[in-house]
C-alpha cells in the first residue's frame, strides 16, 4: 500500500533496505550462531546516519521523526530482528535523553550518540521488578554532590556493550513510583559492573545482561529532570519507543512472509508448486493482510506521535501489541509452510519464529498492553 511517506522517510527505508539486503541478510546465520555483538554492522548504520534519526538537529540528528525510526527499523528488522535491536534499543536509551535532559545533558551526550560513536541502553527492569515497573529496588542515595547507586538490573538490551545508560532507579522508596529518579550512567565508572551475558531463545545478535551497582558515584549533574520524575521519564519513554518495537515485529513478519512466498512457490509436490494449492494461498492471504493491517496501525500511531499529539498510551499499546501478536502467528505460519525444512536452521524461517516472540514480551508484555488500553478506554468513558 502506498503511505504518502514524504521523500526523505522514502530515503530513510530505502537507505535501511539496502543495508539490511546487502550487509544484514548475509551475515544475519552467522551472528544467531555465534551471539556476537554486530558492531561492524552498528558502524554501518553510524555511517549511513541512522542514528540521527532520533536526536534533534541541533544535537547532531537529522530532524528525528518517531516514523523514520520505524521505517528504519522495519528494514532492518526484515532481515534480522536481533540485528535491527541493537539499533533500536541505543534509540530506547537516547530517547530519554532527548525528552527530560537538560541542555547541558543534551550537549554532552547527544551527539556522539546521533554519531553513532556511542550506542545508549535503558535499565529498568529487576529480579522482581518486570511489568510492574514502580516495583524497583535499586536506590540512588544522596551524598552532597554526588548519588550513591547500588542494586541490580537484568534482561537490559545493549547491556555490556552500550556505553550510555539510562538508569531508573529509587530515591525515595516511602513514596513508591512517585520516589523513582532517572540517571545517565556511563561505562567504566567504579563501582557499575556486567552480570553474565543471557544465552537467548531469540535475537540472538544482540547483547542481553545483567547491570550490577555496588556504590556507584553519579554525579549529580546526571540526574534526569529531577528527582520523583523517574516513573514518568519511564511511561513517556516507552510511549515513544513502542512503535519502535511495533516496526520491530513488523519486519519480522514481513521477513518471514518473503520466506514462505518465495519457499511456496519454488516447492513442488504432487507435480505443482505448493503455491498452486488453495489451503496455504488462503495461508499466504491471511498472513499479508495481517501484515498490512499491522503496518498501517504502527504507521498511524508514529504519525500521531510525530504531529505532537500529547496522549499517546493507547494507540502505542495498540500498535505495538497488535504487531507483535501478528509478527508470532505469521512466523509460525511461515515455518509451517516450510514444512519440515521450516524447523531446520539451515532455513531462516525458524529464526523468525523466535525471533519474533521476544517482541510480545519486552517494553511490556502483551497482557500489559491490554490493561493500558483498556484502563484508557474507561478513562475515556468517565470524561
């Protein structure tokens, strides 16, 4: 279908496209296999730009828009979602940056992330902290010009590798989400140390661990706004980021569906191509249709973000809940189709599957989504 996408978001996914034929798809097996941090890839997308496209201009960026980043991520997702994480997940831990920094903050870190010389992570989730995100208990304690940060953090995406983190954590635990504050945190600094590096079912390329702080000194300069806001920088965060991981899921999807069309049609049995049966074209209908119905939503809801609209919760639930609901059954679908050599991994279509279920659980699971869009919608009904 045709967007009306301007010429410079036809420039971003054209852009994005070409790296993700020519030095993604390639290498994409090779990087499951290994659980390697693709850095020569992240040098590629630095180089072509991407990286701007979630910081201002007048940071270093090139005039971000929330749809150039799904465009951008839809490409690379298409070819390998663990890949096009790393990318999206440095955007997750600018963004917060880029909403509640001050311009001093702003001038320091944004651009060498615009750069792409630095990739950024976002630390939230706990042992016991995962959907519910108030429930943290790593403590930031206030010691004359500096905080004290102690506790730890896991499942963070870009973990290790990231040289820039956003860092939630408690200042006051008398006042539950209200006492939560956001820190810029930097690699290297005493007392801020890895946890083991997770071996995944899925996006595999991407670098998944555990943040440990034992007495971390952080300035006071690195707090973000100020102190209570961290639950907001958190929610307002996320309402930006998930289209990200909606167009995450739906480049998956479209990933696997090129599989299965291209499988089905080169496929024989019975004397015809499998494509030629009436049962997998019905597959085939369903699974594009789904596809397009996602894209159309993720695109909507990036729109309605990018044109200032304040109260976006829903809609990005929305999107990135039905994309990624989407992104599982037409990856299922596709290894289906495959049959047999749909399980192998000498296949991409197995790679897609499990690739494709990690975006039904991160920035909120699924379930989550729905109690945000239905909460809202009663809300909306009281008014």
């Amino acid at each position: 279908m045709d967007y009306l996408l301007t010429d410079e978001h036809k420039m971003v996914r054209e852009l994005a496209r070409k790296i993700a034929d020519e030095k993604i798809r390639p290498v994409a097996a090779k990087y499951d296999q290994t659980e390697e941090y693709p850095w020569e890839i992240m040098k590629v997308i630095a180089e072509a730009g991407l990286f701007g496209l979630f910081v201002p201009e007048e940071y270093g960026g090139i005039s971000p828009t929330v749809l150039g980043l799904c465009l951008a991520t839809e490409e690379l997702s298409r070819a390998c979602g663990g890949i096009a994480v790393c990318y999206a997940a440095s955007a997750l831990g600018t963004i917060p940056i880029v909403l509640f920094g001050s311009e001093e903050q702003k001038k320091k870190y944004l651009p060498d992330l615009a750069a792409g010389n630095r990739v950024a992570a976002f630390a939230v989730t706990e042992p016991e902290a995962g959907s519910d995100a108030s429930a943290i208990k790593t403590t930031a304690k206030k010691e004359g010009d500096h905080y004290l940060l102690n506790g730890v953090k896991h499942f963070i995406t870009n973990g290790g590798d990231a040289e820039t983190y956003v860092v939630i954590a408690m200042t006051d635990k008398k006042k539950g989400a209200r006492g939560a504050s956001a820190f810029i945190v930097e690699k290297g600094w005493p007392g801020f140390e890895f946890g083991k590096k997770e071996e995944k079912m899925g996006i595999r390329a991407s670098s998944t661990r555990e943040l440990v702080f034992t007495d971390c000194r952080v300035p006071a300069e690195n707090l973000l706004a100020r102190e209570g806001m961290g639950f907001i920088v958190t929610m307002k965060t996320f309402d930006q980021s998930r289209p990200g991981v909606a167009a995450q899921a739906l480049g998956i999807a479209q990933g696997a569906l090129d599989v299965a069309v291209k499988y089905a049609k080169e496929r024989h049995q019975f004397g015809k191509p499998i494509s030629a049966f009436q049962g997998l074209q019905w597959m085939l209908a369903d699974m594009a249709t789904q596809i397009e119905a996602a894209r159309a939503l993720v695109y909507a809801c990036a729109r309605e973000i990018d044109a200032g609209a304040k109260d976006v919760a829903k809609d990005s639930a929305m999107a990135k809940m039905y994309a990624s609901d989407v992104a599982m059954k037409v990856a299922t679908d596709a290894v289906q189709i495959l049959g047999g050599y749909g399980y192998m991994r000498d296949y991409p279509a197995e790679k897609y599957m499990r690739d494709a279920k990690i975006t039904q659980i991160y920035e909120g699971t699924n379930q989550i989504q729905r109690n945000i869009i239905a909460l809202q919608l009663i809300k909306e009904t009281a008014k």
